[in-house]
C-alpha cells in the first residue's frame, strides 16, 4: 500500500512537471506553447501536489516557489498595461456565423477606433463593412478561407497592403496625420498539433522586412507569454496593449488570446461578444514617439 502510494505520488509529479517545464519549451517544439496556454492551472496543480507530498522539506518547497513565482508573473499582467495612446483599434473575431450586424456595427461607432480589425467575415456579416465604409473609406481584405475573409479598415489613407491568402494576415499602409504606419489583421491557427508553428514561419518574415511601424492586432490563439508571442513582439518591435483579461472561454477555461501590438504599447478594454465566441478588444496604442 506504501509503495502504490509512492508510485502515484511520484507517478503525478513527474506528470505534472513534465507539463509545467515543458510549457516553457515552445523554443525546442511548438507543443511547448500548447501547454504554455494551461500554465496557470497546471503550475496551481504541480504546487499544491508537491507541498503536500511526503518529500523532504527542500524539494517540496523548492518545486513550489518556482509554481508560484511562474503563477505570479502571469497575474500580474492583469495590472500591467502602458499609457494609452493616440491611436484607436477595434479588434474583433466576428464568428463564421454570426449575424448581429446591427449590434456590432453600433459597437463600433460607440468606440470610435481609427483602425478596425476583423476576423472571419463571411456571407452572414460582410454587410458590415459595407455599412463602414462612409466612416471607414479606406478598407482591404484578404482570404482566410475559400468561405470566410479577414480584413482592416481605416479612416486615414491607404498607402500598400498586405495580404497572405490562407495564412491570416492582412494589412494596410495608413498614411495618419502623425505619419505613416502598417495596420495589420491577424487570424492565428490553433497551436501545435495545428499549424500555428508553420504559419508563422510564413508570415513573421514578412512583417519582419517592413520599414514603417505595425500595429498587429487579432485572434493570435494563443496566451502573451508563449514562444510564438515573443516571437511576433520581437519581429514587429511592438508591444502588447495591456492589461491582460480573457477574450475567449474554451471548455470554461478564460483564454486571453485576442491581442493588440503596437510600438508603445497602449491601454486595452474588452467589449462585448455581441454574437461572437470572442470578446472584442479596444485599444488605445502608441505608435509614434
């Protein structure tokens, strides 16, 4: 009974380090993001197994801080943001079969953003950027999908785009009147066992060779402290507009997944579903100096 005893105790915590060091492995193998996503929960598990385990004092305790200080840091995003900035973006994944136009559309115009960022345009919601271009004449769009598009919107003019079929990005040279600027719309593939590694292997190059800012906001799919995030911040020179809350529920698990970088960051608000899975996000960003 002692030894069974052992072996489970023993059995978990090897389970469960194995996930929690492996979360912070996404350089070696992308599944190390996919575990990066249940950091919080798998680190709040590990501590507890550990602490009450009949191992000795130093290694029960040891294991311990190192899940907590990782919880910790993840917390704290919660408070941190930067100032807001001078320029407004409203991201939103639509949902495929949403069709609250009406409620998204009124959303919009209350934020009055500069730049609108949108994901999964279909037949059912297409109406909407019809019904934006008198407040947003300069708009672009490009296939996510053979059935669903993504696209931005602007009031200031269209200098270039960008757009990456079937990759998820989309973008526009904006010419605003403190100077000129890439805004991009992002749909990220769901994580390793899906595509979200190759994707961006495909599409990081490309923002990494513009000259002007960017500002990146989507559906990235993934959590801010993850490999492929560092990556995308690091590629672009930007910074998450804080401060962090969940975007997305999956299985009841509260995922922040829908971001906005900018150069300066900024300060970001979550709006209402209205329709879709995802909350949608205003940001205030810095982009110039």
């Amino acid at each position: 009974m002692v030894r069974a005893k052992r072996w489970v105790v023993n059995g978990g915590a090897c389970a469960l380090a194995a996930a929690f060091f492996g979360g912070f492995a996404g350089a070696i193998h992308p599944a190390g993001d996919s575990l990066a996503v249940f950091r919080l929960p798998i680190a709040a598990v590990f501590a507890l197994w550990v602490i009450w385990s009949p191992w000795r004092y130093w290694a029960r305790w040891s294991i311990a801080v190192v899940c907590l200080a990782a919880m910790a840091q993840i917390v704290a995003l919660k408070y941190v943001s930067h100032p807001p900035g001078g320029v407004g973006v409203y991201q939103k994944n639509l949902l495929y079969e949403n069709d609250q136009v009406a409620a998204i559309l009124a959303d919009i115009r209350a934020a009055n953003p500069d730049i609108v960022a949108l994901q999964e345009l279909t037949s059912r919601n297409a109406d909407l950027v019809r019904q934006l271009r008198a407040q947003y004449p300069y708009q672009t769009s490009c296939a996510l999908t053979e059935w669903a598009r993504l696209a931005v919107l602007s009031k200031w003019p269209k200098e270039g785009e960008v757009c990456i079929e079937n990759q998820g990005l989309v973008g526009m040279q904006v010419a605003s009147p403190n100077g000129v600027f890439w805004a991009f719309s992002l749909h990220a593939f769901w994580p390793w066992p899906h595509g979200q590694a190759a994707q961006m292997r495909q599409i990081l190059p490309v923002l990494q060779g513009l000259e002007n800012p960017i500002v990146l906001a989507g559906d990235f799919n993934m959590v801010p402290w993850s490999h492929a995030l560092r990556q995308v911040s690091q590629a672009t020179q930007t910074t998450r507009a804080g401060p962090l809350f969940p975007t997305l529920r999956k299985m009841g698990a509260p995922l922040p997944i829908d971001h906005v970088y900018a150069p300066g960051g900024g300060r970001a608000t979550a709006r209402p579903r209205l329709g879709s899975d995802h909350a949608g996000v205003m940001a205030k960003v810095v982009v110039f100096d």
